[in-house]
C-alpha cells in the first residue's frame, strides 16, 4: 500500500464543506453501519457527492471518474479485464489504449490489486477513484455483480439529487423567456427561425388626461 496521505474527513473540513459536527455524526454512522467514511457521509446528507469524489481524488492523489463515464463503458473495454478479477477487487475498467487501461478503483493505492491488473490485461494501468456506491453501481451494470440494497438505495438518491442540481443551475432558453419574466424580453415562437428579426413590442397606452372642468362664468344680475 502508497501513503495514506490526509484522511477524507480532514480535507472536506480544510475544503469548507463540512462541520466537525457533520463528521462526527457520520463516524458514528459508520460505527453501526460500516462501509466507507465517504459512502457514510453520503447516506447523512453532509456534503455532495462531488465534493466528496474530488476529496477523494485529492487524498490519492489520482484523477476521479465521474458516475457518467462509469455507464458508457464499451463492451471491448470491459473485455479487458474477467469479472472474478473486477469483483474481487472492485474494479471497473474504464478506457484503454493499445498499451494503457484506465481502472476505476474505490482505493487506487493497493498496490497488489494495480499489479494484478496489469498482468490481467497486459497493460500499464492508470488508476481513478471513485466512490463505493458509483463502484458497486458499475459492477452490476457491466459485470451483473448484484449491487446490495444500502448502496442501490443510495445511488437512486444521488442521482436524483443530481438531476434537481442540473434543473436548478441551468439557464432559461431564450425561447423560456417571457414578457412575464420581466427581463424585458419577447419570446421566439417555436416555429420562428432564431435568426429572423423579433417585433418590437406594442407602445405603451397613453396616460389618460385628466381635464378639470372649469365652472362657467356667472351670468350678470339683470339691470334694475
């Protein structure tokens, strides 16, 4: 095994994104329900999965591989490397050249599991990390190594949070945009090309005038 370098918990604290607090409580989660410190802090909602990959990234000082590169593995890919070898480690191969693969791993400092797989496969390996649940995840979609129920639940919730995430940080389209967005734009019609010319909008009505009405003169008295 490498240098274990920082623990997780310190450098998401360093990082500004978790409370002592937080930790605690995930410490104590992990007492009773085991797994990883990263899979627990997770579970408790005490920082993003994001934050928690690159933290891991960081302590092994490796790249990390997000969940959307982990789905889109080739068959031939997969090929590289049987699926006794990729269970009993908890790997999944990701990319691969004629002389390099690149292997997911949740620990890329075992040192013996890098050895094994560049006898497997016949190539130098350059190892990412991800997390335990993203692991599991891919393992029984390219492998059908079952992914156990703790984990399936969590990576539902994940992605779900991911999905809200995107929704909420993506801008408008112009075509979402509306006199009532009171940004003081006109909507495309959805037939209309983006490039034609939009109408200006309608003037404004004018104020209406108010004219105060002037009492008539007084008729003189009649004369004596």
């Amino acid at each position: 095994m490498r240098s274990r370098g920082p623990r997780l918990g310190e450098l998401l604290e360093r990082r500004g994104v978790l409370s002592r607090d937080q930790l605690l409580r995930a410490l104590r989660h992990q007492k009773v329900v085991g797994g990883k410190l990263g899979t627990c802090l997770l579970e408790i909602d005490a920082v993003p999965e994001d934050e928690v990959v690159r933290a891991l990234a960081e302590q092994q000082n490796v790249p990390w591989v997000s969940p959307e590169d982990l789905r889109a593995i080739s068959a031939e890919v997969r090929s590289l490397l049987p699926a006794k070898v990729a269970r009993a480690h908890f790997v999944v191969p990701v990319r691969a050249t004629s002389t390099q693969v690149e292997v997911a791993m949740i620990d890329s400092r075992d040192l013996r599991a890098l050895d094994e797989l560049a006898f497997v496969t016949g190539r130098r390996v350059r190892p990412l990390v991800a997390t335990e649940a993203r692991i599991l995840e891919a393992l029984e979609k390219h492998y059908g190594e079952e992914c156990p129920q703790r984990f399936a639940k969590l990576v539902e919730r994940l992605d779900r949070a991911q999905f809200v995430r995107r929704n909420r940080d993506e801008p408008a389209r112009p075509e979402q945009l509306s006199w009532d967005s009171g940004l003081g734009v006109r909507a495309t019609p959805p037939d209309a090309s983006p490039l034609a010319p939009v109408p200006a909008p309608p003037p404004p009505p004018p104020p209406h005038e108010f004219v105060q009405a002037v009492p008539a003169a007084a008729a003189p008295p009649p004369a004596p």
